[in-house]
C-alpha cells in the first residue's frame, strides 16, 4: 500500500496534536507488528490485516455483500467498504487511502497515463444503466424514448412530459453529481446533462424519482425494482439481464475493481472470492449479470 504523508499546519488548540501524536503512534506500532497494511490484534493474540475498497455507488451492494461473506468465511482480513462515487474511488487508491476501488465504468486510456499506468483492472460484473420514470409517468403510456427524445430531455429542449404524448407536466429530469461513472456513461453515450437536480448516489436518485409524479433519471439494473418507477426502453431495448448477455441493449456496460498494480494476496484473496463462484452468485441474486456469461 502507498503510503500517504498529510500535513497540519497551524493548529488550533493543544489536543488537536494529542490526537495527532496518538494517531502517529497507532499507525507506527501498527506497520512495524504487521507490515505496511493495516492491522489489528485479534482474540488469539494475531493479527488481522485490512482492506478498503472505495468508490461506485452502484458497486457498492455487491461489494458489500460480497464482504460480508468474505470476513464471515476467513479471518486473516477484514474487508471495508464504503462509497463516495467512481472518481472519490480511483482518487482513494491513487492516495493510498484505499486498496480496491469500484468503479462503475472502465479507466480510459487518459485516466491511466495521469496515474503513470499503475492501476490494474478486473471486471467484476456486468449492467445496464437503465431509464427510469416515475410510476405515473410509466403509466400514462411512456414507455419507451429514443436517443434523440432522452438527449432532448436532459438539454432542455423538452421540457413537458405532454410534447411525448405524456400528461400535461413538466419534467424533472434527475442525474448523477459529478464523478459519478453512472453520469459519465450517460453523458458519453446519450447527452451531457444540463439540469437542475443532482443526486449524489443511485439510492438517491432512486427515492427521488420513485417519489415524484414527473420525473426521469438513470439507474443500475439491480435498482430497478421499485414499485415506485417505471423502466421505459431506449432505443426499443428494454434493460434487462438477457439484453446485456446478448449485447442488444445500448447502455449496458461492465462494472469493475481497480488495484494499484498487481494485487497483494490479501487484495487476490478477496478479488478471487468477488468473481469466483460465490461473489458471482451474490451478483446475480442482486440483479446484476455474472461477468463470466
């Protein structure tokens, strides 16, 4: 793991250095019992290593699942994990304060010349970003919107849900805050938003199109199941795990794991369990498609 000095400068009282001071010796005991990963005594008098993972809101239920079983099943390593986005994510393990980030998309080609070539990439899983309007919308009869009519909602230039043969009310069209690989695939594959509403995670977005009587967003497959929305096709596609298997549905993409180079064994050991049998299993039970179909 790479190792992150942070500066302080100016503090405002004393105990502001005591916490420091005590940080600053838990974390030197910490790296000389056990290394440069994180760990921690357990009741036998071992010790127990760490492992962040950080980053896409819409990886985050699988890696989380995924790590309950894991640290259920072993005991060398315990396994955090938290969101923030896929760019909070790649920011994370670029600083060292993560070991895995999830990202909800794929590195490109740029991203990874800033970052000197150092990620590692493993696809974990396979999705759709799937459109999604609010029940009431769904049922007064849209059902499906091409490319040119999504991409004319987010610019603004429809702006009521009656100029599609909707009811008379204007839309809110709902989109993912900046970093978020969900909002980047939208804006690389449909069009760059230009609307009013942010949301900052897929569960966000999800609560607030499923309690509005007008709005439109983008979600994961495996978020879909609200009664609260209304999945409409693009393009005539409906997103689905079928339509991602054979490539028929226009958004669908693959999910992924980034490691700052080749994985440690501690990273291996919870990457082999994320796309073995049983992490694939947890991605299908959760909506998502296994990656190795």
């Amino acid at each position: 793991m790479k190792e992150v000095l942070k500066r302080m400068t100016r503090p405002e009282s004393v105990m502001t250095w005591v916490v420091v001071a005590i940080f600053v010796t838990a974390a030197a005991f910490f790296y000389f019992i056990g290394g440069e990963d994180p760990a921690f005594f357990d009741s036998s008098g071992g010790t127990v290593s760490t492992l962040s993972v950080a980053g896409s809101t819409t990886v985050l239920p699988f890696a989380e699942a995924c790590a309950r079983e894991f640290n259920r099943e072993q005991k060398d390593v315990i396994v955090t994990v938290t969101g923030g986005g896929t760019d909070a994510g790649i920011n994370r393990l670029a600083a060292g304060l993560a070991e895995i980030a999830m990202a909800s998309r794929k590195v490109d080609d740029a991203e990874m010349e800033d970052l000197g070539g150092h990620l590692a990439e493993h696809p974990i899983a396979r999705d759709a970003v799937s459109i999604v309007v609010s029940r009431p919308i769904r049922e007064a009869g849209i059902d499906d919107l091409s490319q040119d009519q999504l991409r004319a909602i987010y610019t603004g230039e429809i702006t009521s849900w009656k100029e599609l043969g909707g009811p008379d009310r204007e839309i809110i069209a709902v989109s993912r805050s900046p970093g978020s690989g969900t909002g980047e695939i939208f804006s690389e594959r449909v069009a760059t938003p230009g609307v009013a509403v942010y949301r900052d995670s897929s569960a966000e977005v999800e609560k607030y199109i499923a309690g509005s009587d007008r709005a439109i967003g983008y979600l994961g497959l495996n978020l879909v199941c609200n009664e609260g929305l209304g999945v409409v096709a693009y393009e005539g596609v409906m997103p689905s795990v079928e339509t991602v298997k054979d490539g028929s549905y226009p958004l669908a993409r693959t999910l992924y794991m980034y490691t700052w180079g080749e994985p440690d064994e501690n990273e291996w050991a919870f990457l082999d369990f994320v796309t073995g049998e049983k992490g694939q299993t947890i991605a299908e039970e959760l909506g998502f498609v296994p990656v190795s179909t």
